[in-house]
C-alpha cells in the first residue's frame, strides 16, 4: 500500500517553477517558434494575404515546391555510433571565403514589401551570423545600402539579363565597385512564371487598393503603419513599376537570353561566377566546360516551371559528375536544418534559404531572421550530432538514403529511338 499524506503548500512550491513572463510580445513570440513552419505559422497571422502569398506560392499548381519539400522528407539517414561529438563544427568554405554555417541567404524579390526592414535585416542577420546574403536584382535596397549594413561580411549579387542591356551591366559594374565577392548569373527566367496566387490576389507593385485589401489588413494594422511611414521602396533595377509582379518581370526579363551573355558577364566581373537554375546533368557540364565558378542547382523556388526537376534528387548525379571541377550548391525547398545536413552529404558544398529566411523576416523582422537562422543552426548541431560527424567535411553520401516517391518510367526501345 502506497502511504499518502495531505501535501503541504511548501512541497507543492517546491516542486513548481513558474515560468518568467516575457513582456515583449516580437521576443515572446518568436521564442514561442521551434521550426521554420512555426515562424510560418506566425507570418502569416501577422502578413496581409498578398504578401504573404508572394512568398509562400509557387507556380500554377505548385507541384514543383511539394515535390522539392517532399523530397527532403523522404531522407533516411544512417549514423554511425560511439563517437565523440560533444563539439561539431558546422564552419565550411565556399567560393573563396569561409561561412559558420553550411547555407547562406538567397536572393529574393520586393522583400521590404513583405516586412519594411526587408533586405537590411537579412545581410545585418547574416553578418552576425557569418553567413553570405545574396540580393536580388529585384530587391528593394540598393546595392549599396547593402553593403552599409554588412560592411564587412560576404555579399552575393543575383543577376537578371534584362532586355535593356545596360540596366544588367551597370548593375554589375555598381556590385563590383561594392564588393561584393560573387555574381549569380541567372537562368531560368526567360519570363516569369504562371504565379497563379499572386494573380488571384490582384498583387502588385505598388500595392492596389480594393475592398478585399481592406478587410484583410484590418487585423494587421502594424504592417500598413510599418509601410505607410517608412521609406518608399528603392529597387535595386527597376526605375519604374506599376502592375502585377508577372508583369514587372515580363517587361524586365529578356527570352532571348543566351550563352553569349554569360560570356560578356564572365568577361566584365571580376569576382567568383555562379550559374543559378541549373536542372539537367547535360548543363551543369556545359557551364563546367566554360569555366565558372560554380551552379545552384535550383527551378527558382518552384516559381518559373511546375513540374520541375527535384534539385535535391539531381544532387547526387551532379556531384559525382562535376563536383571535383565545380562548387555545386542546391536550395529549393530548405525547411529544416536536417534538410541542409543531407544535402551537404549527398555532394553538395554551400545551401541556400529564401522562404525559411522570409518567414522569420515576415514573422519579426531583423529579430525573425536571426531566429529562422537560430532554428536552421540547432537543428544542423543536433542531425550531426545524432549522425556522429562532428564536421561538415565528414559527411558523405553512407549517411544518407533518398527514399523515391516517384521513379523515372523505362522507356522501351521504340519509344528511344
């Protein structure tokens, strides 16, 4: 029999803890996210549709992104045992240059639109990080003010070929002058692709205004404060814009973009060239044979063609094809530090985050991207940890299982020739 007694109101506090109150409300809940779909989560209760639905969609029935994600889902890891990871060191190199951690930010489109502190809060974020930011010839901040708020930190450039020419060139020449360390030369954006939400939203740049506008940002009064009393928005290109997102880079992008134009590019920048897009074994060796510096392997977010390749299961082949020659990168579908960790094993030698990035920025500004970076952080010490590699050098392709969902068909004899 189990003797019981009437508890005393000195055991009873001695065994509860009461938790602090935290008074900051951004602190408060940005500590209350554990992942990158917590700060989802949060984005979106505190981001009016349209902007939030420009970062979150993809194209038309936005296949492309569900398979990247599913793919780094279906990973089966093997890890080894009884050994020493009391430290791991997630520090690697890429292009030249040291990063603490294995991804870097990518480039993304009309970011200050999504929250005010847009691009500065993600290179200042990444500089306190040790991690490269890339901005996007469609951001909203210069060039320059960039390179103010990560002075002494890795800034990447992202480059569009535009119709004008000049505009592309002169943008080059202002990233040099900057420095910033590497060019990502981008190709798979002849025209923009069917982004049906934006369209079913009626998003554009400026913001249009219609009733459907109003009732959604009357529970999210901050973010129109946030945007009607800040700074209006300078793009790093654009002179002018007026329209939906589609057709801003409709009239920017150029369908005739060709290898001619990597070859003035190559010929005009000093630093380290990335081709970003790449999505066929049969390109990653053709830009190999021209001598850059390196490729993402990448169908944009699932935002140009639906039905895309599936990055991270093109990864494997890639890297054992072109890997010695090349700096072979990936992003698309990134959600989880465990999704970097595979990735890095299965060949790749840098990741890069846009959404998960985004969702901290929408979810908190500067403090939200320093929180996703936090949760991308942990979860990479904690894979390799329970993996046992206590470096990202020690990881290899024995660690990890991509598990297929889909399978290429056979096709039979007639059906090749």
């Amino acid at each position: 029999m189990v003797t019981r007694q009437v508890p005393r109101t000195a055991d009873i506090f001695d065994l509860l803890q009461f938790k602090k109150i935290e008074l900051n409300p951004r602190k408060r809940r940005l500590d209350s996210a554990l992942t990158i779909h917590d700060l989802r989560d949060i984005a979106k209760r505190r981001t009016p549709a349209a902007a939030f639905d420009y970062t979150d969609g993809a194209a038309e029935g936005e296949l492309s992104l569900s398979r990247a994600r599913q793919a780094f889902e279906d990973v089966e890891f093997h890890p080894a045992i009884l050994n020493d990871v009391s430290t791991v060191d997630t520090s690697t190199t890429i292009l030249g240059g040291a990063s603490a951690l294995p991804f870097g930010i990518a480039p993304t489109g009309f970011t200050r639109l999504m929250q005010t502190e847009g691009e500065i809060a993600g290179a200042s974020a990444a500089a306190a990080a040790g991690i490269p930011f890339t901005l996007s010839t469609l951001g909203t901040t210069s060039i320059e003010d960039v390179k103010n708020a990560n002075p002494t930190g890795r800034n990447w450039f992202q480059l569009y070929v535009m119709k004008q020419r000049e505009i592309s060139y002169g943008l080059v020449e202002r990233a040099a002058a900057a420095g910033y360390d590497t060019l990502f030369f981008t190709v798979d954006t002849p025209v923009a692709g069917a982004r049906l939400r934006d369209k079913r939203n009626g998003f554009s740049i400026p913001p249009q205004i219609a009733l459907g506008t109003i009732l959604n940002a009357i529970p999210r009064p901050w973010w129109w404060w946030d945007f009607l009393t800040t700074p209006k928005l300078e793009f790093a290109s654009l002179s002018s814009t007026g329209g939906t997102v589609g057709e801003l880079l409709n009239s920017a992008m150029d369908p005739t973009i060709s290898f001619d134009d990597l070859g003035i590019i190559r010929a005009m920048w000093p630093g380290k060239l990335v081709v970003k897009g790449v999505q066929t074994l049969a390109d990653a060796r053709k830009v190999t044979d021209l001598g850059v510096d390196g490729i993402v392997l990448s169908n944009h977010g699932g935002r140009q063609l639906d039905r895309a390749p599936i990055p991270f299961h093109l990864l494997p082949t890639v890297a054992r094809e072109v890997g010695k020659d090349i700096e072979v990168m990936i992003d698309t579908g990134i959600m989880n530090g465990a999704d970097i960790v595979a990735s890095m094993a299965m060949g790749a030698k840098f990741t890069l985050i846009g959404r998960a990035y985004l969702y901290g920025l929408m979810a908190g500004g500067r403090e939200g991207v320093d929180r996703a970076i936090q949760i991308l952080s942990e979860q990479i010490v904690r894979t390799m940890q329970l993996l046992q590699v206590k470096s990202i050098e020690e990881l290899s392709p024995d660690h990890v299982t991509q598990l297929m969902r889909l399978e290429h068909r056979a096709l039979g004899a007639e059906a090749r020739i």
